[in-house]
C-alpha cells in the first residue's frame, strides 16, 4: 500500500566535505552513501517534503534510524 505521508521527496542535503558531488546534491536513502547525505543543519534536524506535499522538521537521528526496522522506510514508494 502507498503511503505518501510517510513517503520523502525532498530535504536537506549534506555540506558533508569528503561526499563525491552527487551525494551532497541529493538527499537519497540513509543506505546510499552511508547515510552522511542528509543534512544536519537544522539544530541537528532537517526540513522535509513529504509526497502528500506537506513539509516538516525531523532530527537526523530520527531519519537515519527509519522505520519499523527499516533504515530506508521513508524514502520507499510503497510500504
């Protein structure tokens, strides 16, 4: 079942230094270069847009632990 609620489109990104370009570019799955793309300039959070389009604050720690035992739940298109 799809849930666009709990379905990331876009957040903050990495200023991470030693990322190739790409991975400072996108914010992308914790599983892709090992989770230091997303950002942590928020008072340690990041602003995201979720797939139903409305945004909210999450801390890293939060992003990077997922879901249900899943690193990745918020970045799958179906749940």
């Amino acid at each position: 079942m799809e849930l666009p609620v709990e379905t990331n489109i876009l957040g903050d990104t990495s200023d991470h230094a030693n990322l190739p370009g790409w991975a400072k570019q996108m914010f992308c799955s914790p599983s892709m270069a090992g989770g230091q793309n997303i950002g942590n300039r928020h008072f340690l959070g990041i602003n995201r847009l979720w797939l139903d389009g409305h945004a909210s604050y999450s801390k890293t720690s939060a992003v990077l632990a997922g879901k249900n035992g899943d690193q990745d739940y918020y970045f799958r298109m179906t749940k």
